[in-house]
C-alpha cells in the first residue's frame, strides 16, 4: 500500500514529468495567455527555516525550486505563494523566496489573530519583508469564534491602511461573520479562497458566499474543484456552481489556483492548471482571460 510519504514523492514527479506530454503541450500557443497561479504553498526541511512546534509536515519538501521547474514546464508566469501552515506565524521561509526570486512571487503571510501585536506584524512584514496580504483561517467551530472578537478591528483596519488584500480560509457557513469587518473597510480587497468549500449539494449554503458579490471589494478563488467533485476528472459536476459565482461577481472578481501541493492527492499540477486552461470552456475567451490572469494580477499588483 502507498503511504502518504510515497504518494506525495510519486505525484512530484509525476507533475513533473508534465513537460514532455504532447497533449497538455499541444494547448500551449506562442500567443497564449499570460497565467497567475493564486495560491501555491512551498516549504523545505531546513534547520534555517524550521517548523512550528507540533507541527506535522509531510517528509517530502515543497521547495520553491520545484515549484519554479513546474512552472516552466507548465507555462505558468507568476505565482502567488500563501504561507503554510506548518510555520505557523514564522514567515521566513517565505520572505527569504521573496528576496531570492523578486518579480516572480507575490506572498500571503499569516499572523496571529489572537495576537493584540498581530497589525505591527503584518506592517513589518509588508513593508520591510515585501509580503502582500495575509490570510486568517477561522474555522466553523467555538474555536474560529475569534473573527467575531475586538481583536479583528484593528487588524483589518491595519490590513486596509496598507492597502493589501485580506485573504481568508473558512467554511462558507463562517462567511456572515465577515460582513462587518467588510462593511467597516470598503476599500479592502477580501479574498475567499476555494468558493468557501461549498459542498455542490448544499445550494442555500452557497448564498452565504453570492451574498458577498454586493460588496464590489470581495473576490473569490474558484479552486478547489477536485475536493468538492462527485465526478472524475475534469470535475464537470462543478460547473453549474462556478457558472453561478461568475454571474454573481463577474470574471473580473473570479481566479483560478491549483493549491500545489495540496492538490496532489487528486491530481497533478499539469493537471490542476489543466483544468482552468482548458476545461473553462463555458466562460467567454475574454472573461477567461480575466480569471487566468488580469484579476490576479489587480489584486496582487504583478
């Protein structure tokens, strides 16, 4: 049986070998569209970089090298990179890729929420670290209860003074919980990654999210097809929900992302962008073009 060591090794490689294959190769145009990958997690067993305490990494690293060798295979430009959470508030792995690799990363940070210093630290980390946003993950629990506290005010706020997207991880019955500090900050761009995880077979869940496209600041990832799908590969049963956020915000408020590598379990990155290359087929070209690249690119200033 293949443990999770060997299956994450294996679907390296595998996204790897995605540079010889004629079909996926065949796709690929001198006058394609430019492609922004918004949401990629790296890290690397390093002793110069180590992990939280408790924390539980997988043994395989997720370096930015590989990353880097995935992109090129697969023609992907730019990417933006959210701190894993297995270092925690530790950001330094992430803001050495910055410093090594400028112009090809934007990066999300993570911050304390329960931490009264957590606006400072997002303000160093922004201007003096080149991070660009940072991302919270309430989750539905007693325990993601701190989104509703007194310490959010402040962050947000912060997050809004420097003018970086606030990017949050949450269960879509969570989303309510957002409303004030969206109405508090206007001009905020929030980011809701992975449609919220909606289930497919939960409509009336989904409004919580669509609720959201009345706030012209809000964006949403239409990532994480695979985990939702009841379907194989290129997951068609998703569709009619992506079809229904891409009425509710338009294209210029929707992106794509492969969350590499937590996709693997499910498919390679060949095939992650794969399948918001070319499976979006119901999507006009222009509007297409929009969610590849220009709302990433508006977002997180490439």
């Amino acid at each position: 049986m293949m443990n999770r060591r060997s299956f994450i090794a294996k679907s390296i490689a595998s996204s790897l070998a995605g540079r010889v294959d004629a079909s996926f190769a065949s796709s690929i145009t001198d006058k394609r569209s430019l492609l922004i990958d918004s949401h990629v997690h790296v890290w690397k067993h390093d002793s110069a970089f180590p992990f939280a305490q408790g924390a539980h990494p997988p043994a395989e690293d997720a370096s930015v090298e590989t990353l880097l060798e995935l992109m090129e295979a697969n023609a992907v430009d730019r990417t933006v990179l959210i701190q894993v959470i297995h270092y925690r508030w530790d950001n330094s792995y992430l803001a050495n890729v910055l410093k090594r690799y400028p112009g090809r990363f934007k990066a999300v940070c993570r911050v304390n929420p329960e931490d009264p210093k957590a606006p400072d630290q997002l303000s160093r980390l922004t201007e003096e670290q080149g991070f660009h946003g940072v991302r919270l993950s309430p989750g539905a629990g007693v325990e993601g209860d701190w989104i509703r506290g007194s310490l959010m005010a402040p962050l947000w706020r912060r997050c809004a003074q420097l003018k970086v997207p606030m990017t949050i991880l949450t269960p879509v019955i969570r989303l309510p919980d957002l409303v004030p500090w969206i109405e508090q900050n206007p001009e905020l761009i929030v980011v809701i990654d992975h449609m919220a995880d909606c289930p497919l077979d939960k409509p009336d869940d989904l409004k919580l999210l669509t609720r959201l496209a009345s706030y012209p600041k809000v964006f949403v990832k239409i990532s994480h097809m695979w985990s939702i799908s009841k379907q194989p590969y290129p997951y068609r049963d998703t569709n009619e929900q992506v079809k229904l956020l891409y009425r509710s915000f338009g294209a210029e408020r929707l992106m794509w992302g492969t969350d590499w590598p937590i996709c693997l379990k499910q498919l390679s990155y060949r095939e992650a962008v794969d399948l918001f290359r070319n499976y979006l087929d119901f999507i006009p070209r222009e509007d297409h073009e929009q969610i590849l690249y220009k709302t990433v690119q508006r977002v997180w200033r490439f």
